[in-house]
C-alpha cells in the first residue's frame, strides 16, 4: 500500500522481455518490462494488452501496420489481434493484462516468461 | 487503435475533479485527470482503484495514513477502504477502475462527474 516508483521497479529487472508484477487492480495485473529487439508474432484470444512507455521507445506492430510509442504514450492492443513487440534500442514499459496471461499467447518459444513473478 | 499521450490527453481535460476516458483494457477505463485540493471521503465497495501521477504530486489519503505520489509513481487503493485523493497544486494523474464505477463512490455531492466522458 505504498507508492510504486515504475522506473526504480523497471531498473530491478533482471532480464529482456520478462515482465514482473508491480501491481493488481483487481484481477489485471501491473507489470514492467525492459524489451529491446523483436517479440514474436502473437495474440490474446481472451484479453485487450496494454502498453505504456516509460522510458525510450517501441512499436506496437500489427500484420498491417505500426503503432510508435514514445515515454508517456499508451496503447492497447484488442484481444484476438495478432502483434509483436519491437523497440530498436532498450524500452521499459509497463504492461496491463489479466493474471494468468501468458506473454507469448499460443506462440509459445524461448521468449515466453514465468508468469506471476513480483519485483 | 493509435498511441495515446497521456500528457496530451490530461491537457484536454477542461474541469478539475472530472476524469475523461482515453481508453479502456477489457472492462477497465484508462481515465486522465486534473486535480487540486481535497477530493471527499468515499470508497468503492466492489472494486480497486489505480493512481498514476504523470505530472506534480498528489496524495492518497486514508483514516489512518497518507501515499505521496509524485511523477512516475503508481498507488492502488483496496477495494472498500475508504480513502480521499488530494493535490496542494494542481497534479495531473491517470485513474484506472471499472467501466461503470462513480468517482465519488456512495458519498455523492457536487464533486460526483458524469461517468463515461472520453476526451
């Protein structure tokens, strides 16, 4: 019940593309990433996916198109929508999804992280 | 489906105490709003409540403590503890809870904002 410093969470981290809890509202989890490189091409049948930015930047692409996202800039990916993650340099982002998601979707791979790991 | 700039949308905000939509995860609405002073006592029965500053500090007070958030900090409230929100100066934050739910909980007044309003 204190406050949640995201950028001092962020810098805990330890690892690439394995986001740690931060918070719940609910039963939506609050998670922080560092991500840098390409995601793999994935989607959640069952839930939207929020990003934040809040350090660096990334895109957010679709099959079709991109989404750019700079500090402060938010956006949510629509459930069932296939994307991947990207940033050219290191991001840190917060991320917003039910508990229980799993970061990879149905894709599955070397990028899919334990789920429900606090910092 | 674009990025979404919180400072941005907060800027678009034309009345203190009256969050705006700028987007929703699931049945959650992402809110921006500007606030100064003393919000009035109240809970939510039925659900938490997310805080992120993005621009000054504010605090969330309850009967018994008080959470300073500055930029870039993050507070959730329990749901059913009754808490305040308050800002010396004008503070700048995102509000995340339920599609549906009343700012002012069951205490009403004349700080109660129509629901639902996106900017």
């Amino acid at each position: 019940m204190d406050a949640i410093n995201l950028l001092e969470k962020a810098g805990l981290v330890d690892a690439l593309w394995s986001p740690r809890v931060v918070g719940e509202l609910n039963d939506v989890q609050v998670k922080v990433a560092r991500i840098h490189g390409d995601f793999v091409w994935h989607d959640h049948e069952d839930t939207d996916e929020l990003f934040l930015v809040i350090q660096g930047s990334m895109r957010v692409e679709y099959r079709d198109r991109a989404v750019t996202l700079n500090e402060g800039e938010m956006h949510i990916v629509p459930k069932g929508i296939e994307h991947r993650t990207a940033a050219d340099e290191e991001c840190w982002c917060v991320i917003m999804e039910p508990r229980g998601v799993v970061n990879t979707g149905e894709a599955g791979g070397e990028l899919t992280a334990a789920n429900d790991v606090w910092v």
